[in-house]
C-alpha cells in the first residue's frame, strides 16, 4: 500500500481493473463474438461485416464505460 497516498492506490488500482476489462472486451469482441463473415469483411471499408465488428466494440466499450 502506498503510505503516501490512498488516493493514488485508490486510482491505481481502478484504472489497472478498468485496463483488465478493455484487454477481455477486446478479447471477447475479436475471438469469440466475431463471426467468420465478419472477419473476412472487417478489412473493407463500408462493408457490413466491419460495421457490426465496430458495432460489437462499441457496444461492449459502452458497457464498460457506463457500469
């Protein structure tokens, strides 16, 4: 524990859980919730496949942000 301030363990230690759940939202939205129609589509701009990709993220990021 730092002695110097709670404070900063207070802030460490919650940007270190909210590091934690960006790296599994990542994880999750790019190995598991992501179909093979979306992986073969991603790389084209304006297809519907990166679309939903990003649609996925942004979803998953909005969950995070506003628990």
């Amino acid at each position: 524990m730092n002695t110097v301030s709670p404070v900063l363990d207070f802030l460490s230690d919650y940007l270190t859980i909210v590091l934690c759940c960006f790296i599994v939202k990542h994880f999750l939205a790019d190995f598991i919730f992501q179909t093979k129609f979306q992986y073969e589509n991603k790389g084209n701009y304006g297809k519907l496949g990166g679309i939903v990709h990003s649609g996925i993220h942004a979803v998953l990021t909005f969950g995070i942000a506003f628990y």
